[in-house]
C-alpha cells in the first residue's frame, strides 16, 4: 500500500507542477507554494493539538483507521478542486507518463549541468527531512510528562502555517536565496540542539521542551526547503522540459532516498547525536552549492 501511494503522489507531484507551470505566472508561483504550504500546515496543527489533548495509545486502530481515512478524504477533495482548474486550449500538448518522461530523459543529468547542480543540491537538502526523526529519538531520551507525539505535530505544524508565506513571498524574488537560508537554518540548528542537550545546565520540564521548540525551528527551514526548490524548478524551466525536469529530479531523489535506508545501520554504531551532526554537514554542503544554482529568469 505504501508503495502505490508513493507511486501516486510521485505522479501527483509532476502534474501539479506542470498545472501550476501553466496556469500560474512566475513572480505568483512561490506565493502559491507557500499559502498551500501554509493551509496544510494549519491542518497538522489542529490534528495535533487534537493529540496533544487527546494522546492516542499504540493499540488504538480506530484512532488510526479513522485518520487514514480522513487523509484519503482530503486526497478525493483535492483531484475534485483540480478538476474545476481552467487550462488554456492546447496547454496539455506534449504531456506524458511521468515515468516515460523519467526514464527517456534521464540523459539531462549528464547534459544540463544547471539542473544536474539543482539535482544535487536538492539531494542534499533532503538532510531537512531526514534529521526530524533524531530530534524524536533524542527527545525520548528525556523523561517527558505531556504528550509527544502532540507536541511534535503541533510544532511542526505551527511552523509550517507560520514560515510558508513569508518564504513563498521571499521565492518570488529569489527562490534560490530560500533553498541557502533555508539550509543553513537546518544545518546549524543540529549542533547548536546538541550542544544545549549535553551541555546547557536546563531544568529536566525545559529540558523536556528542547526538542519540540528545535522541531519548530527545522519546521520553519524545511518549509523554506519545500517552498524554494518546488519554486525552483518551476521558474528554470518551461513547456514540456518542466515535465522533465521535475520527473527526472523526482525518480533521482527517490533513488537517493532509497540508499538512504543504510543510516539505519549508520545510526546503531554513532547514535542519534551522531547522525543529527552527520546530516548537518550534508545540509551545510547543500546550502554551498546552492550558492552557484543560477538565479531563474523572474518575468
């Protein structure tokens, strides 16, 4: 099930930003991501202001059922609004399987050396995500007396709600200066975090409080990553190449995130701590080279 839905939300991603490519003007497209952005975000605050006040257990199948279900409501709602969305005659040409796209154009990474960097860059950057699991497992490490699992959504979501307009504003006029300040909020956070936790003389309640305040704080950078590159590759391209790129760049970064399944082995031998600093100086890698992306053509 988890496979055919990644496989439907990979084909989700490709249309959208095709749509959004056609139907949206650049200067408006980093506004866009960010009020969507923004809108989902304060979805996953209410849901977990929810389990902060009501903790689900482990064995609660109908928590879980019932959330499942009210997700999959949302994915109908949205193919129903995106039915209503106008494109002009002929915009449709050229369109194609995402995955035909993926595979008969996957030479641009060896020939278009300003998307072969965004690529990269993008890999990378992907340190935003992966690092919010150890913030989780350090947290657990500390005796807590409220609700995790709540405390984590709601900051999550707060930023989300908070940060996604401001970085879709600051998009439109330079995606790429998003995906640098973006990325080295990310980066820095995780040293700063472990240095506070091991060395900081904190009371155990704000102790307790250290990890969902950094989770805000990476929400906020991981917003600002989502917003930048999604803005990205829809201005450094048009037409029919933004199909590609965006299939293309969608199939290399889940070949990436399928090596990335060997930090569990990684994480048992350095620990949580470890990792956070390790996945640091990947984000901090990332915001260099996104120093040298290109500016994209602002209309």
């Amino acid at each position: 099930c988890l496979i055919v839905f990644s496989l439907a939300r990979g084909l989700c991603s490709v249309a959208s930003k095709d749509v959004i490519g056609k139907t949206v003007p650049k200067t408006r497209r980093g506004r866009l991501n960010g009020v969507a952005t923004s809108l989902s975000g304060w979805l996953a605050l209410a849901f977990g202001v929810y389990c902060l006040i009501y903790p689900p257990s482990d064995d609660d199948m109908l928590f879980y059922a019932a959330l499942l279900i009210g997700a999959a409501m949302l994915w109908v709602a949205a193919a129903l609004v995106y039915r209503g969305i106008d494109e002009a005659p002929g915009a449709t040409e050229g369109g194609g399987n995402a995955l035909t796209h993926a595979l008969g154009r996957i030479s641009l990474l060896r020939d278009d050396a300003p998307f072969r960097r965004f690529v990269v860059t993008r890999a990378l950057l992907l340190c935003s995500a992966l690092s919010a699991p150890y913030y989780v497992v350090m947290a657990q490490e500390v005796e807590t007396s409220f609700g995790m699992l709540g405390a984590f959504l709601v900051a999550n979501g707060l930023a989300s709600s908070l940060s996604a307009g401001v970085w879709g504003r600051m998009s439109d006029a330079s995606s790429r200066q998003v995906l640098i300040r973006a990325a080295l909020l990310a980066s820095l956070l995780g040293p700063v975090v472990i240095a506070i936790d091991r060395w900081a003389p904190l009371p155990d309640n704000l102790h307790a409080w250290l990890f969902p305040v950094a989770f805000f704080v990476l929400g906020i950078a991981h917003a600002g990553v989502r917003v930048g590159r999604k803005t990205y590759v829809l201005d450094m391209a048009g037409g029919n190449k933004r199909t590609d790129y965006v299939a293309v760049s969608n199939s290399a970064i889940g070949l990436i995130l399928l090596a990335t399944g060997l930090f569990g082995l990684l994480s048992s031998l350095i620990g949580a701590a470890g990792m956070l600093l390790l996945l640091s100086g990947v984000g901090l890698a990332g915001a260099l080279l996104a120093v040298s992306l290109p500016e994209v053509q602002q209309d």
